[in-house]
C-alpha cells in the first residue's frame, strides 16, 4: 500500500483489433489518453510491435465453448 502522502495510480491499458489510429482516437476519446502523450514511443503500437515486444502467443482452444 502507498503512504497516505503518496498519489495513487492506476494504468490502464487498452488492447482492440482496431486500426492503430482509431485505437488512438478512441483512448483520447475514453480518457486513457492525453493529447500530449500521443507522439510518445510505446503508447500506442500495432499488433505486430506488440508481439515484438512481449513475444509469442499460443491460441489454446476450448472445446467447450
């Protein structure tokens, strides 16, 4: 827990399948976003540099659903 005279955070972090430029007007639209952090490397990404970045991914299916 932070001190009592410590700010309080929360990230949040938005994952769609939508083209990375309406992901962008969407974020500043809700809130996540910042005009001013639009241009920062990483906070906005492409699916490809997303995968770059965290590694592989492994599609496991559910048969029951």
């Amino acid at each position: 827990m932070p001190e009592p005279s410590e700010p309080s955070q929360v990230n949040v972090r938005m994952i769609t399948g939508d083209h990375l430029e309406t992901a962008k007007r969407v974020a500043l639209k809700c809130g996540i976003l910042r005009p001013d952090e639009l241009e920062h490397e990483g906070v906005a990404m492409t699916g490809e540099e997303f995968r770059q970045q965290v590694g592989g991914y492994s599609k496991i299916w559910d048969p029951c659903h």
